[in-house]
C-alpha cells in the first residue's frame, strides 16, 4: 500500500483550519506531554482546547495514562499549543499517524517544540526521579516518519541530523535548572517500538550502542519537528532504574508515581524555557 501525500497534506491542513477557528490563537512554541506529565497544562492561562476526537483526522490516545487534548492559551505570557498526551507506535499508529499533530501544529505557526516524556535510566549514574535533557537520540524504533515521497514545501528528502536538539534550548533549559536548583542530567535517548520494557540483554546492549535513558516516543515528532526546520527540545523524566546487573521489576504504576514525583521540577524548567524564548 503506497502513502497517498496529498491526502495527507489536506488531513494537515483541514485540521489546522479547525484548530484555528477552534482555538484561536497561532502559537510559536508546541509542548507535547507525555506519560504522568500532563501538569504543565493546567498552568496553560486562559486555555482554549479541543479534544483530540473532535480535530479532523487526528489520531485518540489509547493509554490510560493520558490526557487527549490540545490546549492553546499563555504560559508565562508566551501563547503555545500544548498536546496533553501523545501517540505511540505501540498503540498500532503509524509514523505519519504520530507525528501528525507535529505537521498541524507548523501549519499554526509554531517554530519551537519543547518535548517531554518518560525514560527508563541506563547510565548508572542517574537515579528515578532524576531529568535528563535530550543531547542526542538514537532511532531504533525500525520505521522512520519521513519514508514515502516527501513533502518539499515541508522539508528535505534528506534532513540533517547533526544537531536534533538546539544548542541554544539546551543552554536555556541548563542555565534555567541550575537558577532553580534542579539537577538535571544530559544525555541521548534510544527509542524503542515497546509495549514491554527491555529484558536485560537489551539493557545492556542499550547501553553498550551509546545510550543513557530508553523510551517508546519523542524521537518521531522531534524527527518530523527537525525535518521542518523547527527548534526541538527534550527533557526526560527518568522513571526506573535500568541496571542490566541489578534489575527490579517495574510496573506503570511505579512509572507513574516517579513521573508524578518529579513533575513539579519539569514543570517549572519548561516554564522557565518557555518564558526565556517568548
Ligand atoms: N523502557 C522503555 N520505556 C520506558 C522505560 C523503560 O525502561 N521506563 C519508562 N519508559
């Protein structure tokens, strides 16, 4: 079955005039919310939303775990668009499927996606609860959201990855949790396609191929946000403790209590990026 573009593109476009009618507002700054982080939107002022079943075309989460819904309003006096809850191939979407909000959103001006979501930590020097900022990901997700014929008024055939996460976000979201005293550790994100967390073999061999924390999302919207030339940052909440040697069973309850935990401190370093670039 070929990927049929101009479908797809109308998809984009029908529901960005419907959020745009809906919500109102064009926003510069995108925030995706994953896993126990949906927090930060209720900090969204004067928030307008729209259920993702009610957008034209927009994939439903299916996870218990999240919201579905796009909220658009002022954080800190900057206008966003936050997805409360995102998609992942795990729930049987596609690339395109996940990372359609991503497109939507471009088409309502936004320019800067700021990424969060819930990690299992491999370096063994981070602890649950800790945050990571993204420096670099690892695809092994085995798809990729760009294949099929390529939207040029998008993005190139053959994106740059030299620098997924902007330097400049980076040094924001760095300089943002020293002033507040929030630990935040750095290092690249492997994707993986999940459901089930990694045995120990893949532990090891996660960490062997250079990575720090392992995930089921981010790495598809920040791949489609870099294809259209948008700024990307990510922040992970590292949620258990990935030590091949020392492993103990984990449950989405124990993630989600870590995410809970350690949600005040996400919060308050988007917020503090968000109003560092508006
Ligand atoms: N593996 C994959 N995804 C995860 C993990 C993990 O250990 N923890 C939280 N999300």
């Amino acid at each position: 079955m070929s990927f049929d573009l101009d479908a797809y593109r109308s998809q984009v476009n029908e529901a960005a005039a419907y959020l745009r009618e809906k919500l109102g507002t064009e926003a510069r700054v995108g925030l995706i919310l994953g896993t126990g982080l949906g927090k930060l939107a209720e900090e969204i002022d004067g928030a307008k939303t729209a259920e993702y079943g009610a957008i034209p075309h927009f994939p439903v989460s299916t996870v218990e775990s999240h919201h579905g819904r796009l909220l658009s309003g002022t954080l800190g006096g900057v206008t966003v668009t936050a997805m409360q809850g995102r998609f992942h191939l795990y729930e049987g979407y596609d690339g395109r499927q996940i990372t359609f909000p991503v497109r939507v959103m471009k088409q309502l001006g936004v320019d800067t996606l700021l990424v969060s979501n819930a990690a299992g930590g491999m370096n063994p020097l981070f602890r649950r609860g800790d945050l990571m900022l993204l420096t670099d990901h690892i695809n092994l997700q085995g798809m990729n959201p760009l294949t099929g014929p390529n939207a040029d008024e998008w993005g190139p055939r053959f994106p740059d990855m030299s620098e997924p996460y902007d330097k400049g976000l980076r040094d924001i979201a760095e300089q943002a949790a020293l002033d507040r005293a929030i630990r935040l550790q750095q290092g690249v994100y492997v994707a993986v396609e999940g459901p089930n967390l990694e045995t120990r073999a893949e532990y090891r061999f996660l960490r062997f191929i250079g990575a720090d924390a392992v995930g089921m999302s981010t790495v598809p919207e920040v791949i489609v946000g870099n294809h259209m030339g948008m700024r990307c940052m990510a922040i992970s909440v590292i949620t258990d403790e990935c030590l091949p040697d020392a492993l103990e069973p984990v449950s989405i309850e124990d993630v989600l209590a870590a995410a809970a935990e350690a949600e005040p401190n996400l919060t308050a370093l988007m917020r503090a990026v968000v109003e560092e670039i508006g």
